[in-house]
C-alpha cells in the first residue's frame, strides 16, 4: 500500500510512503502516522491512498507507525491552512492539543454543582422561531455547507433553535460542536445540554474539564460516535470525524480571539472548518459584528432575524447626562439612576450596575504630577479597596506609599482619578446598607467557583444589586433583573481603535438585554458624559441602522471589513532595538510593495498602547489591503532570521 501524506512542518506538498502490512487496517485519509525525513522521525497527515501501485526508480520508505488518531478526511488541510494564516508551523496546533489533553483542570468540580439548569423539554416555539429552523434544517438534514446567521434579539429564544438543530444532528449519528466566548458560558451550556440530550455524551472541552472529560472525548472521536462538543478556542482543533453541525454564539464577542500568538481567531476558523467539513455553521448574536454583517451582504451568508422576546418586553432606555452631576457629593449615581435603583429594591426587584473598569480608582497621580506606575509594565497602577495598587497586566501589586517618591508630599495630598467596580460597590453601600450587593469583574470571576456561584445567587434572587464589567454582557440569564444602569457609557468610545463605537454599542446592547427577561416594566438608564452618536441606536431593533451608519464611515477610512488589516507585533527585551528593527521590517516591506506592485498601505511602526509588559517591549505595524492572501504571501517572504526581535502575524486582529 502506498500513502500520499502532508508534513505538518514543510507547507502544502505531498509526499509517498509505503504501510506495513501490520498497519495497513488502521490507514484512512486523515490519519496521523510518523515518517522517515533524512535523518529525523516527523508527523503527517494522510492526505489520500493511491488506488494502484505506481513504480518509483527508488525505493519508497515505509512509514514508522500510526498515532491513534480520529480519522477527519478535511484535518491536514486545515491544520495546515492554520499554519499559512497566522505564519507559524502547523505543528503548533497538534501539540496543543496534544499538551491540553494531559492538563488538569481548573476548579471543574466546584463549578459544575454551582450552575443548575431548568430543563425545558416541550416548548412551544414562536412562529419567528419555527420559520428559522425551516430556513436552517434542510442545511442539516443533508449536510450542505451554509453560514447562517442568527440575528436574534436579547431573550429572542436562540437557544431552543440551538438545541432543536443539535437533535436534528445527533439523530442522523453525526456530532455537534457549540462555541461559547468564555468559559462560565461554555460550562453553563455544558449543563443545558446535558439535561436535555439525555442519551448523548455533552462534553467541555476547555481549560475547566477534566483529564477524564478530555479522554472520554478523544475515545469518542477515534470510535467516531456523536458526541457534543461545548467550548471556547479549542474545540476548532480537533479532528472530528463525523461532524454535522457548528454553533458560535455570541459571534460578535472578542473573546473568541486569543490573547497569545499566534491570535487563533475560533469563530473565523470554525468559518473554515465548516467550509472543508462541508457542514453548516450557525453564527448567532443580538448584535452581529459588522465582519459578518458585511459578509452576509457580499458573500452570500444567509440572515434569520428574531425581532420578539421569547418573554417579556423590551426595557425602555433612558438616556442621563453626567455633566449637570459634577458637583454631587456622590457624583457617579445620578439622581435618576438613585430614584430608579430605590423604586426597584422597594419592589423586591434586582439591578445591574455595569461599569466597563475594574479596582477602586484608575490610577493615583501626586500633585506634582507623577503617577504610580508598574515597573514592569507601561501602566499605571490601578488603586483598589484595600488600599493596594496593581497591575493588571503582569498582576503586580504594591502597598500605595506614604509620601511622592518625587516631591515627597504626604500621601493626603494624592488625587485618586477615575473610578472601578470596587468603589461603585461602596458608594451603593452606603446609599443602600440593606442592600446585597455583589461585584463581578476579572477579580471575580477569573475564580470559576465564585463567579458560577454569584451567578447562582443572582438567578436565586439572594443578590439585589450586581455590579460588573464584561462578563455580565454575556449571555446570562437573570429572570429578576428589571433595572440596569450603566454608569459611564462613553468610557471607551475614545479609545484608539478604529472599532471602538462597534464594541461600545455591543457592549451597551448587550448589558441593557439582561433586563426584563421576565418582565413587562423594565429599564436602563445610560450615563454618559458626552452625547455621541451611537446613542440614536441604544434600542435593539435600530442595530441594523447601526451597521449602515458604521459601515460608510469604514469604507471611507478604508477599515475592515471593508479592507483587510494585518497587525505585525516585534516583541523582545531591548526597546530600542525593538524599534530600530521595526522601522528596518517597514522599509523592507515598502520596497517590496513598491517592487511587486501590489495594492497595500503600511501603517506604522508605533509602540503598543501597552508598550511594555513584564519588561518586554513591543512595537507594532499594519498592512492594508483587498486581499488576505497578499498580505500572508508577503509577511512569508520577509527575512526574519535577521531580526532578533519574536515576530508574530495577525489578520484581522480585533481591539
């Protein structure tokens, strides 16, 4: 038998091999096998078996032995259309997987009794509903590639669609995977599902499952029985022999883009996965980003608009302007938001007080002008409640000096700018000392334990008020909460980055969606300092307005969607040479861009607006362009071994 396989580590050509007659029962396209390469041992994918034998003037070298490995015909392709995308090798990818299957897990058991679910067997959908699933089930049915997305407002009832689709799934023997943007969603959906496909393995495959977990699912795969697959980024990355179905809720959130380099996007990448699986791929969010936006008007995705709640009404949104508020002794809780939060705890009602900015205060800056800032890091130290400082780049934390270490003024005399979730925690305490209030933020709900049991209190009706930043945005349900007040709405409108009015509204939207789930007299009073004008679009049934307010201005600029961008980072410890090395890749670029004439703008190089973390510096520069490909094939021809400075390449990269 002879095999054309790909080497994981040397781009796209294919090479033969013969099997062992031992081996031979266990070859299928899709397999990963060892071979010999010159004088190493290297892995590869079956890419296909050669249905005749051919002659070769040489002798073909056997194959070494067969990892047990899931069988997916469409895998090598991706894997290695992964390494072309972010530049790196595709063997990267491999062993990442290979490391988080041994991994332990991060408080699993304590998480998983904290977050019940009501099972909700027989429900009766909506005729919005029904008519979604019409559009998407033959898609299903006979496994035809299609990109679907479910434009759904907050409490439409996008779940039911989730779980009647995923049915449909497991019924023809195939499996499912649904992608969630963090992994406290991803747990809760875990659950969902598991009480619902009674007889279906529901398996986490994220940083809080088990080794346990995590074998039972790769066991699954190589006996290619269906299964369903709930995470965050990796799930993208295994082989999946009979996949049906992928599911990307929340879409939008930028929590799908890793942190890291290479900066894996998974909802982008599930996109490619579906399209080589040729399966259907459901993208779902109240408010789409305007990538997908873009892509259902120029490539054909079909959009499913859900406009009604499944329960309950839309809140009413007021909007309260914080610069008649300057004077106030309790300057962050407006007059309207204090009447409102005493109206609603009068009632036995909940709140959520949303305030995009963790700690105490923003930074603690001296008369003199100087700012406490990390050493480390490129930040000021943010003040917390005990009277700390910390930075949340590198987590370093200092007790706040007596005296300016510039012009040793008494600490009395420092100004405490800004404001973070700890201080709103006590300013509503001493408003309303009977109040139970809670805090959610990165503190909190990094600790799965305490954030899935916050997130049980609050369904329970045991917290009045919960104050938040990102994570309370996202998809929970809290039938309770009939008030939602954000405090300082236009905190981020002026960060620069070209998406930054896109995020806000998300972020607005999204939070002002957790209120009135369950009730017919909701509301959400927004404060900002400034009017701006993505206020006009604060009612979900306007956001589509948004994206055509949005879009000219991209186009004009010249932004994605409408025009691709590639962020290219150097990172190392020198900061100077950091930047000389920066200003040589620009050059060398723009003679090339010249040279090939292509149709590309660079931007840059610039510091990162964090430009040092845990003392490594960083500079960054962007190419625009049309098309993905030039950009790649170009990054792929610069001579990196003359820099000493870690390069990294991104498309696309989000804020």
């Amino acid at each position: 038998m002879l095999i054309q396989v790909k080497l994981l580590q040397y781009g796209s050509k294919q090479f033969t091999y013969s099997v062992p007659i031992n081996l031979q029962a266990q070859i299928a396209p899709g397999v990963l096998v060892q071979v010999p390469l010159k004088k190493k041992i290297v892995p590869a994918l079956v890419a296909s078996i050669d249905s005749f034998e051919k002659t070769y003037p040489f002798i073909i070298k056997p194959i070494c032995s067969v990892y047990p490995f899931p069988s997916d015909v469409s895998y090598a392709n991706f894997i290695q259309f992964l390494g072309q995308y972010y530049q790196v090798d595709s063997l990267i990818f491999l062993k990442r997987i290979e490391q988080f299957l041994s991994e332990k897990e991060q408080d699993l058991q304590d998480v998983i009794p904290l977050l019940p679910v009501q099972t909700q067997h027989d429900v009766q959908l909506t005729d919005e509903q029904q008519q979604v699933l019409q559009v998407i089930q033959p898609s299903v049915i006979n496994k035809n590639h299609a990109v679907f997305l479910l434009h759904g407002v907050t409490g439409s009832g996008k779940t039911e669609i989730y779980k009647r689709l995923i049915q449909d799934v497991l019924s023809l023997g195939h499996s499912a995977v649904v992608m969630l943007p963090e992994v406290c969603l991803a747990l809760r959906f875990a659950n969902l599902f598991a009480a619902h496909f009674c007889t279906t393995p529901v398996i986490g495959f994220h940083s809080a499952s088990s080794v346990s977990q995590k074998k039972l699912l790769w066991k699954l795969l190589l006996e290619q029985k269906p299964v369903v697959i709930v995470g965050v980024h990796l799930p993208i990355l295994l082989p999946i022999p009979n996949l049906g179905l992928i599911i990307v809720d929340e879409e939008h959130d930028h929590g799908y883009q890793e942190k890291k380099h290479p900066k894996l996007h998974s909802r982008d990448m599930a996109i490619l996965k579906a399209s080589m699986s040729g399966v259907p791929i459901v993208l779902g969010s109240a408010t789409p980003s305007l990538q997908t936006l873009f892509n259902v008007q120029k490539r054909g995705w079909q959009q499913l608009n859900m406009h009604q709640r499944f329960a309950g009404k839309f809140p009413k949104v007021q909007l309260v302007s914080m610069q008649k508020n300057k004077k106030r002794k309790n300057f962050w809780i407006t007059d309207e938001l204090h009447e409102a939060i005493a109206d609603r705890l009068s009632k036995g009602e909940q709140a959520i007080i949303f305030l995009n900015r963790r700690g105490y205060s923003f930074f603690v800056q001296c008369v003199c002008g100087f700012i406490f800032a990390c050493h480390q890091c490129s930040v000021s130290l943010t003040l917390h409640s005990d009277q700390s400082l910390m930075c949340h780049y590198c987590g370093h934390r200092q007790a706040i000096a007596d005296r300016c270490p510039e012009c040793h003024v008494h600490a009395d005399e420092f100004l405490k700018k800004g404001i973070g979730t700890q201080q709103v925690v006590s300013i509503l305490q001493k408003l309303f000392p009977a109040a139970r209030i809670e805090r959610a933020d990165m503190d909190t709900t990094t600790k799965k334990r305490s954030w899935a049991q916050t997130v049980m209190q609050m369904q329970a009706g045991e917290i009045d008020i919960l104050v938040g930043t990102q994570s309370i945005t996202k998809g929970y349900h809290f039938p309770g909460v009939t008030l939602v007040g954000v405090l300082w709405a236009d905190l981020n409108l002026h960060f620069p980055v070209y998406n930054a009015a896109e995020v806000a509204l998300q972020q607005l939207i999204q939070v002002a969606g957790r209120a009135g789930r369950q009730s017919d007299d909701s509301l959400v009073i927004i404060q900002a300092f400034d009017q701006h004008p993505i206020f006009q679009f604060l009612n979900e049934i306007d956001y589509q307005k948004f994206y055509d307010h949005e879009i000219a201005k991209r186009i004009e600029v010249g932004y994605p969607p409408f025009k691709h961008l590639c962020e290219i980072e150097l990172k190392g410890h020198d900061g100077q040479q950091i930047e000389q090395e920066a200003k040589w890749v620009s050059s060398w670029l723009q003679e090339e861009i010249q040279k090939q004439k292509l149709e590309m703008q660079i931007l840059g190089p610039i510091q990162s607006l964090v430009y040092k973390i845990k003392s490594i510096y960083s500079q960054k520069l962007y190419l625009k362009s049309f098309d993905r490909s030039d950009m790649m094939q170009l990054f792929s021809q610069l001579p990196k071994e003359k820099l000493k400075s870690s390069i990294h390449f991104t498309i696309d990269p989000v804020a």
